[in-house]
C-alpha cells in the first residue's frame, strides 16, 4: 500500500526519484514508496522538474499545482498532489 498522507485539497505522497534512467516510468513500490525512474540526472533541479511533469502528466493535473515539500537534494521525496487518494491509487496501480 502506498504512503499517502492527507493533506487540505489533496494528499501528500512520497517518491523515491531514480536519475539517469533509460526512461522515465514507474518502477515499483516498496515499503509504501512510489518507486519512478527519470531520464534526467540530478544536476541543476532537472530531476525534480522531471518528475514534476512525469506526475502532472499521469494525473492530469497542470504542473504548477504540483508542489515538492521535501527532499530537494535527495532521492527520497514528498510532494503535494491536488487530487484525491483514491485517485492517485488508481493511476499508479496501473503502471
């Protein structure tokens, strides 16, 4: 089961990011982490901006909603999505 904590107009989720990957994908899910490879590497916020869209993109949200709140620096992150739990499960049991 994902780690997902509620949050005021959507939910919190939490993201190990592999940079430098072939491509850009859902890996897997341990421990409650969503597991997403990105082609780009971690240099200059690249890898996070790759994510960013990566999600936008699978949920169908702009990705100016989307908000990292922690792990800038790090492969492990939490990031705010305006949608519901319900929906989030639903496109990342998917891939």
């Amino acid at each position: 089961m994902l780690k997902i904590e509620d949050a005021k107009e959507g939910i919190f989720v939490f993201i190990k990011v592999i940079a430098g990957a072939s491509e850009t994908k859902v890996r897997d899910i341990k421990d409650g982490i969503l597991k997403i490879a990105v082609q780009e590497r971690p240099e200059k916020n690249k890898a996070n901006d790759a994510l960013l869209l990566f999600l936008s993109k699978q949920l169908k949200v702009p990705c100016s909603s989307l908000r990292l709140i922690s792990g800038r620096t790090s492969s492990l992150k939490k990031i705010f999505c305006p949608v519901s739990r319900e929906k989030f499960i639903s496109v990342f049991k998917k891939n």
